[in-house]
C-alpha cells in the first residue's frame, strides 16, 4: 500500500466545528447479547464539504449515517451539527435512499410538495409552488412534473429524490447509496448532475458508496471504514474509521481528465488495497 493513504483527524480550522462525531460507539441488544457494530468514531466534516464513506457491506456505515440523520442514537460519545446533539430528525439533514422512496400515488410534482408543505407551512401556495418548480427544474424534470413514479425511470425517480431533498433546503444532505440500483450510464448522467447541483447549494454531503470510481470522482475526502475484528468482551464485531483520505483533484472536476491522470490509478489501487486487506465479517448482522 502506498502513502497515498494518510490515517487522520482534520484539524479544525474554526473554533466550533461544523458537523462532528466524538468517541462515538453503537451497540444493538440481540438474544445473545449486545452486538458492537461501531467503535472509537472520531470525525469532524466541514461546512461545504462532500465526504463519502465506503467500507464492505455490514460494517456499520448506514449506522453512522443514521446517527447524523437523527434516526438512532450513539450508546456512547456524541455527535453533533454547529455544536448542537443530534437527538432527533430534522429539517436541518435530508436523507436519499437508494430506494428512492417516494409515494407512488403522488405526483412528480406532489412527492416534492409535500415536504416542502411540512416544513414551510407558513409559506403562501405561490412561494412554495415556487420551490417546487424551480427544484424539479434543477434536476430536469420540469416536463414530468404531473408523472406519477410508475410511469417514469429509476434516475429519473432519484432526481425525484434529490430534489425533495434539496427543496427544503437542509444543511446537510444525508446520500446512502443513492445510484447503487441504476445502470453504469445512468449513474454517471446522476454523479454529474449531483456535482453540479451540489456547487451550487454548497451544502454539506455525506454519502455511502461501494463504489470507489464513484468516491473519487465525487468526495473531497473518503472516510474508509474497517471492520475491527471480534471483540474478546462482546459478542460481534465492531468497526471503525480506518483511514480519511484526501482527494487531490481539483474542481469542478472533469471525468476524463481525471481518468487521464496516473494519480488517479495509483490512488484507486490504495484504497483497493486497503479494502481488500480489511475483510468484511461474515456473521455482521447490521450495516
């Protein structure tokens, strides 16, 4: 393994970081007792920032994304948004499932709606047809707005997805793999449409991938997570953050050109490598 891979904790560059998890642990109750899936997290992501977290599957990363997203709770350490505990959901983080999940008996243009209903109440029916229509435009999907989700492709449901998402406007913006489902073109078509989206909200990413090619076209930095192993004291395997890596190449980014660059393959091969030497457990019961 080359040194392209670094193991480290950023160090703040203001004096309140913006979003961190401290000495975060997660265990489960199972009938046979408790079940590590998380150890010893420490991670600090900048406001602005795009981190994508890739490890094999079980290891504990939708776990972590579910502790940012409000939906379970640390059993020990703590994670917070701008210096506040993360207890609950919130306008403040959206979540895109890789299932899209969006209500089949609604339209384009209510699926989005409709979220942005709940959270801006107080707004007048013109402001938040606004929202709506100017979000579908974002993602090119004014023309199907009154679609019904049967009646329209996967990417075009997850553009679905992403604008309810980004229509009420959250902080952070929560991905868990969100094009894991679609075809190798598709999925470029999105990687694309994501970045250019994301320079111009500029709100803060966290996104699971399996795929690498994915992560560094993507992320500023990848946050590998490995499996630690059985715990002598438990019943399971714990993981933890293995190593952060920092992406070199410059944005706005351009597929070619990074495919052209002998960094890039050097890079992939690292984190390859240090996959590959990180196993996932066979009995993980979570993810």
């Amino acid at each position: 393994m080359t040194a392209l891979l670094t193991t480290s904790t950023p160090v703040a560059t203001a004096a309140e970081p913006y979003l961190t998890l401290e000495n975060v642990s997660k265990t489960y109750p199972t009938p046979k007792g408790e079940y590590p899936v998380l150890r010893d997290i420490n991670l600090r992501v900048d406001a602005g920032e795009f981190v994508c977290i890739v490890g094999h599957s079980g290891c504990g990363k939708t776990t972590l994304l579910n502790m940012v997203s409000g939906f379970t709770q640390p059993t020990s350490g703590s994670v917070k948004l701008k210096g506040q505990p993360i207890t609950a959901p919130g306008p403040d983080r959206m979540v895109v499932f890789q299932g899209y999940a969006l209500l089949p008996w609604l339209t384009v243009y209510e699926n989005v709606y409709l979220a942005v209903q709940s959270v801006f109440p107080q707004k007048s029916q013109s402001e938040k047809h606004q929202i709506v229509e100017e979000h579908l435009n974002l993602v090119g999907l004014g023309e199907a707005a009154q679609k019904y989700p049967p009646q329209i492709s996967g990417g075009m449901k997850q553009r679905v997805a992403i604008a309810r998402a980004l229509a009420i406007r959250p902080e952070v913006l929560i991905l868990d793999e969100p094009f894991g489902a679609l075809d190798a073109i598709t999925k470029e078509e999105l990687q694309e449409e994501l970045l250019r989206i994301w320079d111009e909200h500029r709100c803060t990413v966290l996104m699971i991938t399996h795929d690498i090619d994915e992560a560094l076209f993507l992320a500023d930095r990848l946050v590998l997570i490995a499996p630690a192993g059985r715990s002598p004291l438990t019943n399971g395997p714990a993981a933890t953050i293995g190593q952060i890596v920092t992406i070199p190449f410059p944005r706005p980014r351009d597929r070619e050109r990074i495919l052209e660059d002998p960094q890039y393959y050097r890079l992939r091969n690292s984190v390859l490598s240090y996959l590959y030497g990180h196993e996932a457990n066979p009995e993980a019961a979570y993810r």
